[in-house]
C-alpha cells in the first residue's frame, strides 16, 4: 500500500482547478478556496530605493487540499500544478485510539 | 471519566444491543437482510414507544465513510442520552442547546427515530486494524475485474447505481 500524504494542490488557474475532478484523485472538496495573496515585488536595492513606494500586488492563490501518494504528486507537479505536501497521512489518524465499550458508556452518561 | 478512544465496528454493535436490551420497551433492534461483504451483521435500533402503532419515521445513519470515525460514536451517543433520557424522564443538553423532558416526550410520541450508526463495519474494522489504512474511505468489496477495492457507499445508492446523474460514474473510485 503507498503511503499518502496531506497535500495543497495549488492550480494555476480556476479552470484547472476544475480539471482536477478528471484525476480521480481524493481531494477534499470542501477545502477549495481562492485566497488573495499579497506580494511585494523584489528587485535591486538600488531599484528599491529608486522606487521606495512601489505597491504590493494582489494575485489570487486556487487550491485543494487532499490526500495523495507520492506518484500521484509528481503526476500533479507534471501537469503544471504546484502541491504542498503537508505531512503524512499516518500522522492525522487517530482511529486505531479504541476505547472499551463500557468504558464509553460510563463515559457518555458521566457527560 | 473521558471519552479517550473510538468505538471499534463490533463495540458500537454491541452497543445497540446494549440499548435495546436496557430500554425494551422504547428500542427495538433491527437486523439489516445482508451482512457486509465480510460477513458482519449490520444493526440499526428503532427508538420509539413499541405498542403504538406505526408512525412516521426518521432514519439518521453514520459510519458511511469508514476514516470518519467520529460520527456513527455521535448517533450511538444520541441514541444513548435519549434513552436515558426517556426513563428518567429528564431533558437533555447538547453544547449551548436544552431540550426539556415534555419536549423529548413530543418527539418520541410523534415519531420512530431509526438510528443505524455504521452502514460500513468493514471499513471501520479495516481503518482501526494495526495492518489496514487509516485513511480507507470506502467499503472492503474485492470488485472482481477492476483494479481498486472497495465502493464510496455515500456516492452510490441503490437508485441510478454508477450511472453519472448524481451518483459517482465510477463507484470504486478514491474520489
């Protein structure tokens, strides 16, 4: 079994964000947003200080969060799309935490 | 005493026999027809008063989407706290809303709550194995000729099964 990964894919615009849903990847649909991002220009210090004031830029970040192996990324990565790998999957999952059922009970009803 | 853990697929199954057989007369235990595809029994729980006759129903079911282990806990709880409720004829309280005893009483004389807190056991047994994969969504079916496992339950109803009108065109599908 490959080992998955939470991930941020990061497309290049929303039309391939809409193009993810080919992929039959395990995206997390709620989890797509368009979010404003600031940025400031760098340049030469001397370009800097000849135009001290230059204004930030605002450029739209559109992404996905999921769940993907490694094959699956660099598929991603191959197709023009940038992906964050966050950590992985094993370190979210909690569900082999297994409690008695009596235990839960006395629990439940304490509450 | 705090909740530390998740009910496992057999815990929460015995929890409902558990219910039905502390509160006999509000809970009824309903076997599904099937067993999974691993041969687990499959139970829900009517919670109502058992000599009236029929009434309208609702059902709640849980536990489609075997890595969200948190949910078919929560209706098992439900199920738990409104009869508990029901015998000591008290209210009860979920985060900043009450519920008073006439209130619960309303709604226990004036419906069957159907509550079937993990359609998918082998899912959940598989997610809560040392050797399965915690983040394993759908159920356990082998789908002979095809090369994934298991079939997304919450995308693929009896009702236009695979087709593309609203369901998944692909029921074996990660997504």
């Amino acid at each position: 079994m490959d080992q998955k990964f939470f991930v941020t894919v990061v497309a290049p615009d929303r039309a391939a964000l809409g193009r993810l849903a080919s992929y039959e990847l395990d995206l997390l649909h709620q989890t797509s947003a368009v979010t404003q991002l600031r940025t400031t220009r760098m340049g030469s210090r001397a370009a800097e200080a000849s135009a001290p004031s230059k204004p930030s830029e605002e450029v739209q970040q559109i992404s996905i969060d999921g769940l993907l192996t490694m094959e699956q990324v660099a598929r991603l990565v191959g197709d023009g799309y940038e992906v964050v790998v966050r950590e992985p999957a094993s370190k979210r999952a909690r569900a082999t935490q297994t409690m008695d059922l009596q235990e839960w009970l006395k629990a439940v009803l304490e509450k | 005493m705090p909740l530390t853990g998740y009910l496992t697929a057999s815990a929460i199954e015995a929890g409902l026999v558990h219910l039905a057989t502390k509160h006999p007369t509000i809970c009824e235990l309903i076997v599904l027809t099937e067993p999974s595809i691993e041969g687990r029994t499959i139970r829900a729980v009517k919670i109502g008063d058992r000599g009236r006759s029929a009434r309208p129903g609702i059902l709640v079911i849980a536990g489609a989407h075997a890595r969200e282990v948190v949910n078919p806990d929560m209706l098992l709880m439900l199920g738990v706290k409104l009869c508990k409720a029901n015998a000591d004829q008290t209210g009860l309280t979920f985060g900043g809303k009450s519920y008073t005893a006439s209130a619960l009483k309303s709604l226990m004389d004036a419906t069957d709550l159907y509550f079937l807190p993990l359609v998918n056991p082998d899912g959940r047994n598989f997610v809560q194995s040392p050797t399965g994969d915690p983040m394993w969504r759908k159920n356990r079916n082998p789908n002979p000729g095809r090369p994934a496992r298991g079939v997304d339950l919450n995308r693929n109803y009896d009702f236009l099964w695979s087709s593309v009108i609203g369901t998944s065109s692909n029921s074996n599908s990660d997504t």
